[in-house]
C-alpha cells in the first residue's frame, strides 16, 4: 500500500568509481571490505567527512557502514565518489524559496537541517550566529530569522532577485559545511 504523506528514505548515492575501489580493495585485503564514514569537526565547526575502509560485517549495508544513526540521516542525502585517487562527498544541497502570507517574510526550505529546535532572532542578536549566517543577514538587511527542522523564514522587507541570489549562495554554503546548528561555538 502506498502513504503519499510518507517520505521514502533517502540513501546516499555512491559513485561507480567508489564500488569499483571497494572492490579493488576487497581484493587486495582479501575480504570483503566496506567503506566506514565519520563527521569530524573542525575548530570552527564545519564538517568533514572522514572515510576509511572496514571489514564488512553480516548485516552492514552494501557498500558503507556508519558511525552513527546522526551521522547516516545527514549524508545519506549526499553522493559519495572516487575521484582523482581520493574519495570525496558531495552533500547535494537542495534548496527552495516559498512565499508566505505577509509580504516581508520569506521561507526557504531545504533537505537539510537548519535547527532541530525552533530558534528566533532578532538582527541584534545575530552576532550569536556562524559567521557566514551572521555576515549575510546583516549585509542583506535581514531584519529576524526563523529556524526550524528544513525551514529558515527571513524578514526582508525589499528582498530583491540578487539579494535572494546572494542569501541563497550564502545558506548552500552553510549547508554544505555541515555545521551541526546555526549557533557559533
């Protein structure tokens, strides 16, 4: 039975080149062997993914295993590939703008996170955000931010086509940096 209200789970793509160098080292070592991915952060809190491989276990996926249920919800939206001798992940950000009822409040809305709890600011108190959020609102005349699960509504009251351009690049770059909230330290 089909429930359109229900979202099908996402898994993360993984490249052609990946499976054949999963295969090559499976070889090599001389059992199966899968590839292990990890977030680590770095001192300013964008994510890194880390990939290794592992022997592969009975009842682990096909190709990957992760470090956690956390770590798998957030790349499983992503591509993994083999390229140039080194596997990258590519987060494949998606992301929309929405109207609302009121004119000066904009919606963006994404597959990725912006805040597991609802969160509210006022451009006074945007200096508690990442640099990069923080630069861009106050740049673009942000005037409050809403933040919840894939929502980000702003307050701009004369968004303009480049301005959304620009805010746009600004938010994919945030989402592709894997930050774990919108808060600073």
């Amino acid at each position: 039975m089909w429930y359109p209200f229900k979202k099908s789970k996402k898994n993360l793509t993984i490249s052609e080149e990946s499976k054949k160098r999963i295969e090559e080292e499976s070889n090599r070592v001389g059992k199966p062997q899968i590839l292990f991915l990890k977030v680590y952060r770095d001192e300013t809190g964008i994510g890194n993914v880390m990939v290794t491989f592992t022997d592969k276990a009975e009842l682990k996926h096909e190709f990957v295993s992760f470090e956690n249920q956390t770590c798998e919800t957030l790349l499983s939206l992503g591509e993994l590939r083999f390229e140039f001798g080194k596997f990258y992940f590519y987060p494949n950000v998606d992301l929309e703008w929405k109207k609302s009822p009121r004119p000066e409040i904009h919606q963006l809305v994404s597959n990725y996170i912006f805040s597991e709890e609802p969160l509210y600011l006022e451009s006074e108190n945007f200096s508690k955000l990442r640099p990069i959020l923080r630069n861009c609102f106050q740049k673009e005349g942000v005037v409050s931010a809403y933040f919840q699960k894939n929502l980000c509504q702003l307050e701009i009251p004369n968004l303009t086509k480049e301005k959304e351009e620009r805010i746009s690049e600004e938010i994919l770059t945030y989402l592709s940096s894997l930050y774990e909230s919108p808060w600073e330290g």
